[in-house]
C-alpha cells in the first residue's frame, strides 16, 4: 500500500512558477514509476508527466513540455513538479499518481488526493 500527499498548489498569475510536491508513504517508493496527472474542470484527467523509479527517465505530455520538470528524491520519497511559464489553461486539479507503468490513469496503481492550481490572467 502507498499513500500520497500532495502540497504546494495556489493560485499564482499568469507567467508564475509553482513547485507542487508529492510524499509517499512506506519503503517501497523506489519500485514505482510516479508521475502527475490533471483535471480541469469539466473535463477528463490527463497525463502530465512521470518519471522512472531511478529518475533516470522522464517524460512529459506535449502540452507542458519545456515548462513543467519532473523530479524525484527517492531518499526522501517525495516526487516534485515545478511548473514555469504557467497559463491559464493549467488550471487543475494536479494529481500525483504510482504505478508499474504510467501511461493513462488505468494504469495508476495509486492516486493522491490532489492540489488545487488556479492561473489567473
């Protein structure tokens, strides 16, 4: 079993950066790929970004690409996203997500709760 806890979501301007954090429970967090999701409103959770189980790996959606970072700090069990150049159209809720394989949301093994991003223009 994982538990994830998310943090450091807000509301920032348009152009701001944010660092959202994601801490897991128990030992085992070196044998998952995590990675972030989002949903906003009205419309269906979509992949953001995950990154391998030694960090050697990531990947990102094209949507985000050049913009947001995915890391990991397996000593601490904690997954980050730092997301530069926010617009609007990030404003979700961001979900940080483990898995075996992280491709889509039927893939995810394990969900957080989520933080709240609000971009304002």
């Amino acid at each position: 079993q994982v538990q994830l806890v998310e943090s450091g979501g807000g509301l920032v301007q348009a152009g701001g950066s944010l660092r959202l954090s994601c801490a897991a429970s128990g030992r085992i967090f070196r044998r998952y790929v995590m990675g972030w999701f989002r949903q906003a409103p009205g419309k269906e959770r979509e992949f953001v970004a995950t990154i391998t189980q030694t960090g050697y790996s990531t990947y990102n959606a094209d949507s985000v690409k050049g913009r947001f970072t995915i890391s990991r700090d397996n000593a601490k069990n904690t997954v980050y996203l730092q997301i530069n150049s926010l617009k609007p159209e990030d404003t979700a809720v961001y979900y940080c997500a483990a898995g075996m394989v992280l491709t889509t949301t039927q893939t995810v093994d394990y969900w957080g709760q989520g933080t709240q991003v609000t971009v304002s223009s």
